[in-house]
C-alpha cells in the first residue's frame, strides 16, 4: 500500500496536470469504488467540475474541486493514470473522468480495495486522522505526550492512523531503526530523549522516500527509488548498516516487522 512518501508523489505529479482542469464526463465502471455518494448523484455533481488543486492528507489524495472535495485513497493496488482521450477502459479501470485538456484521469484498481469519496467537507473522511508528521505544528513535545498517552507497542502505533497519518510498514521499520528503538517497546515507557530521536528518524525516512519518489517494490507504484536506501524493512538476514548483525523479521498485529536485535535493544 503506497504510504505517505508515494502519495504525496503521486500527487506533485498531478497537481500540474490537473489543477485548473474541468471535468467534462465522467465513466464509472464498478459502482463499489465509490463510497459516497451514489453513482447517479456523483455521476451528476462531477460533470462540470473544476479542479483546484490537488493535495495530500495522510495516504489520501485530495482533489480541492470547484464544488466540493474529491478524495481517493489507493489502498492495495490502486493506481491513478493519465491518458489521452478518448480512451477505452483498460482491465481493471474503475473510474475515468474525462478533463478538457484531452485527458482522462483513470482510477486503476486490480483488487477494487480503493476507495472514492465526494463529499462537501473533506473533514467527513480525513477528521479522525492523527497529525501529520510533518507539520509544522507537529513538535517533539506533543509526540512525547501522544505517546504517554496510549500503552501500546510502538510499531503497532505508528501504524494506527489516528494516532500519526500517513506512516505504514516501511517507513515505520525504517524509523524504528533510524532511531534505534525496538518495535514492541511499550510507548508509555519511551523518554524524552528517545522520542525526539524516534519524531527525528520519522521526519526523516519520510522526508528521504519524498526525495526519492517513494519505494517501488511491487507490482503497482512504480518510478521510486527509496527501496535503494533501506536500512530494515525487507532485508531479513542482511547485515544491518550500522552493525552487521542480521536483520530479523517478526510479525506484530499481523504485520511483517524488520528490525536489528543489536541496534534496537530490548522491548
């Protein structure tokens, strides 16, 4: 699932593509894409529309259009492809909108986990989301309090969304090891010095995977080249870059979870 470093790429390419862009029609190919609203009324409020602009909350893209909020999260194996128009859907489009610069955007889903909302308030889907780490409003201060504030492994944390959005499993092993803290640490336990290190190492591996158009290592978002500078996630029994010991692989919440015995201590 592309993380926030992947979405946040997908959108910087977009947004010059599409911003100022009206949407002339609209082909919706699999009605369950759509969580709100229906498919006859957001058929109707699309057809016409202008987009704004084109930002990112967490893992969701947000299209800011001229009447109302367009948000798209990926999931699994959503992918948003821009072709010429008039385009056939491909295998597995579930959505075009056609745009009056002889484009059509196409939402591409092979596991149709995606998901498509049009809603007045985009805060109707993005208000539960936790901060985004790298906010300007986002300090050490509040993580530190944050993390007092739940009893709960760390790696299993990070990856709730209401606690921080936009972490998943690369970037959380990626910090986790950057900051030198192993992953069932209990966070009410973490001081004030391992949680700056722990607020730094995320800012960090996420402002990287930002500078290198996210990761690619499978079949759907492709063009990055973080997966090039991974110190943990995936590399079960390499040597870990600071130590040499074996990386080791454990499974937290159903997640595979890559981290060094040896850097990242005891839980």
């Amino acid at each position: 699932m592309p993380e926030l470093p992947e979405v946040e790429t997908i959108a910087r390419n977009l947004r010059p593509e599409l911003a100022d862009r009206r949407i002339l029609s609209v082909g919706l190919f699999w009605p369950r894409t759509l969580a709100a609203p229906g498919a006859d009324e957001f058929q109707q409020r699309m057809s016409g529309q202008r987009i704004e602009t084109v930002t990112r909350r967490a893992k969701y893209l947000h299209l800011v259009l001229s009447d109302g909020n367009l948000l798209i999260h990926l999931r699994m194996s959503g992918d948003l492809l821009l072709r010429p128009s008039p385009c056939a859907p491909e295998p597995h489009d579930r959505l075009h909108l056609a745009l009056d610069s002889g484009q059509t955007l196409a939402f591409n889903d092979t596991r149709k986990f995606g998901r498509v909302w049009l809603v007045d308030d985009a805060q109707e889907v993005l208000g539960s989301l936790g901060p985004e780490p790298l906010a300007d409003d986002f300090t050490p201060d509040i993580f530190l309090s944050k993390l007092h504030a739940r009893r709960r492994q760390l790696k299993p944390l990070l990856l709730d969304q209401s606690f921080l959005a936009g972490l998943g499993n690369i970037y959380s092993d990626e910090a986790l090891h950057l900051a030198g803290l192993h992953p069932l640490r209990q966070s009410d336990t973490i001081t004030s010095e391992e949680a700056h290190r722990l607020f730094t190492a995320i800012r960090s591996v996420l402002q990287a995977g930002i500078e290198n158009n996210g990761a690619s290592i499978d079949w759907v978002y492709r063009g990055g080249g973080f997966q090039n500078h991974f110190r943990a996630y995936g590399r079960t029994g390499q040597p870990c870059p600071v130590c040499a010991t074996s990386i080791e692989r454990i499974v937290v919440g159903q997640r595979s979870t890559h981290f060094c015995p040896q850097c990242q201590g005891n839980e």
